[in-house]
C-alpha cells in the first residue's frame, strides 16, 4: 500500500506543476509595428522585458505585415516592450497584463519615427525657441547662434536664417536690402551698416530684431508714406553696456604700416565712438 502511494507522488506532483504552470502563463500579445509612413515594417525585432529589473523574458521579429504576437505571458505581470529598427529611433511600450481581456491584450499600431525626422523636430523646436515673432519685427536671440570668439557683428548676422551678407557686407533680409543697422534703436554715428557690423563684437548684442522702419520722411511729418525700410536694431547686453570695447586690424609690408581701429564707448543710453 506505502509502495502504492509512493510511486503515485511523482505522476500526482507533475499534474499539479503543468496545472500550476499553464494558469500562472495564459496571456496572449499582439500588435503592428509601421514607419512614419504608415508601411509595415518587416523583421522589426521585439523585446519583452520585465517592468521590474528590465530582463528580457522572450523575444521575436515581426511578419512580412509587421505583426508581431508571443504566448504564454504571465496575466499578473507589467512588461516593457522594447521595437527597434534601423534608421529608426528605439522605441518603448509599457503593458500591465492584468489589462489583458479574455486573456489577449492587443497594442495596436505600433509608429516608429526615423532618426532624421526626429533631429529635424528637434531642431527646429530648438530654433524656434531662438526666434520669435513679435508683431512685424522678427527677433533673433543672439546667443542661441554659434561664432568664433571676438567675430564681429558680421559674422553673426550670417548666421541667421532669412539673412544674407555678401562680401561688400550688404545685408538682405527676407528678400529686401537692409537700409541701416541702429544699436538699441539708434542710429550708430553712421547710414552705413557695415560700420557696425564690422566693428561691434558679436558677444555684445543679446538680441538682433529686424523689421520694416517708416522712412524718415514719414517719421518726421506724421504722414504715411508707404515706404518701408528694412531695418536691424541690435540690442546690447546689459552688461557690455557699460565701458570700453573695440576691435584694431593692422598690417605692415616692406614699406609701408596700415593701421585701423574703432573704440566704442557705452554708458547706458550714451555711445561715442573713436575711429
């Protein structure tokens, strides 16, 4: 009889196990996996990591329709699902399979975004945090807008989209000349643009505006006139706008010295110059 019994244990033990087994892993997953085109993405890897320490407990590709199923999941657990492809950003889903009904949980449409339109978001967002639109006058933050050190003004100005300057250092701005180029809305000793442009530093100016100025006629009397002139107002930081700045070229050859400079001079709202 002890025999009997003993021999019965394992067969009873087993039964148990698989029964325990198949209850504890029931649930079934499934989605689709596509591009920013919509199209299906064949042999697409899919990983199903546990939420809790991110091991990998299965693993599979997606079908020539970019679906893609496992069996057999825990129904209690929480997974991650990691989809990767190349030219395409890794993506990561969160599933708790307690959400699971009658034992399926189905995530859909799975979109992947390519790399190169992610870093095109990415900075355009940056750029447009750079600048800003305010009325009719198109505003520039100076620093978001990478030059060498002590480059002038110029230099910047490059820099800028919808901006040209060309060797002469004539500047177009959203298709039309700029006419002048005041410093914190006044005129800088000069009509001549590049007088600033190339001899203010550009890790002076905190923001560059551009917008369309009433000509003087029309400032003076009151009277429109229509004419409009393409105008850069350069903006000082507030901490150059207080001492002494300049730029100097020089140059020497066997018979002659070529020397030339400008000192600036800033007290707030007062600027002088020295050529």
């Amino acid at each position: 009889m002890r025999l009997f019994m003993l021999s019965k244990i394992p067969g009873i033990f087993l039964v148990f196990l698989l029964f325990n087994n198949a209850y504890a892993q029931k649930s079934s997953l499934a989605g689709t996996v596509v591009g920013n085109d919509n199209k299906p993405l064949e042999n697409a890897p899919v990983m199903v990591l546990r939420a809790k320490d991110s091991i990998m407990v299965t693993y599979t590709r997606t079908n020539s329709e970019g679906k893609f199923s496992f069996k057999n999941l825990s129904d209690t657990a929480r997974f991650i699902l990691f989809f990767s492809y190349p030219q395409y950003v890794g993506f990561t889903y969160k599933i708790d399979m307690k959400d699971a009904k009658n034992g399926a949980a189905d995530v859909g449409i799975i979109t992947m975004p390519l790399k190169a339109i992610l870093l095109q978001e990415v900075l355009v967002k940056s750029q447009v945090s750079a600048i800003k639109i305010k009325g009719d006058t198109t505003e520039y933050d100076a620093d978001s807008f990478k030059v060498q050190p002590h480059a002038a003004v110029e230099e910047l100005l490059k820099q800028l989209p919808g901006l040209q300057v060309d060797q002469q250092g004539n500047i177009t701005a959203q298709g039309k000349r700029v006419k002048k180029v005041l410093v914190d809305g006044e005129e800088f000793f000069s009509d001549d643009p590049t007088l600033v442009t190339r001899n203010l530093r550009a890790d002076m100016i905190d923001k560059v505006q551009v917008y369309d100025k009433k000509s003087d006629a029309a400032a003076f009397t009151g009277i429109e006139d229509g004419v409009k002139d393409k105008t850069i107002n350069l903006k000082i930081k507030e901490d150059k706008n207080h001492g002494l700045f300049g730029k100097a070229d020089a140059g020497a050859g066997p018979e002659h010295y070529n020397g030339k400079g400008m000192l600036n001079l800033f007290k707030g709202k007062r600027k002088a110059s020295v050529f």
